[in-house]
C-alpha cells in the first residue's frame, strides 16, 4: 500500500448548493432591501452632505 499525505490532498471537494425560498412577492422584497441599505448607508449619506455643504460655504466664502 502506498503512503497517504495528510492534508488538503485527501480532503474532497464538496460542491454546495443553496437554494431560497423567498414567499414575498417581488415588490415587498425590493421595498425591505431598500430599508435596510438605506439605514446602513445613512452615515455615509449624512457625512457627504456635510461635506458638501461645507465645500459650498467655502465656494460662496471666496467668491463673496
């Protein structure tokens, strides 16, 4: 018998398979999504709009 090496050479690939079951109907889907990104993303969207907001005074500073 020949020798067997230990490690990911005797490990077998599985190929996994996801199924989902969604009992929403499109729209509902799309609007929870939408939410979701929205309250992740509010920091983000907050924080540009001070900075453009500051960027505009500076513009509107120099040009007054």
């Amino acid at each position: 018998m020949g020798k067997r090496k230990a490690g990911i050479e005797t490990v077998a690939k599985v190929k996994l398979n996801f199924i989902f079951n969604n009992p929403n109907s499109v729209e509902d889907t799309a609007e929870a999504l939408i939410k979701i990104l929205a309250e992740i993303n509010a920091p983000k969207v907050e924080e540009a709009i001070k900075k453009a907001a500051d960027e505009s005074e500076e513009t509107a500073g120099r040009s007054a």
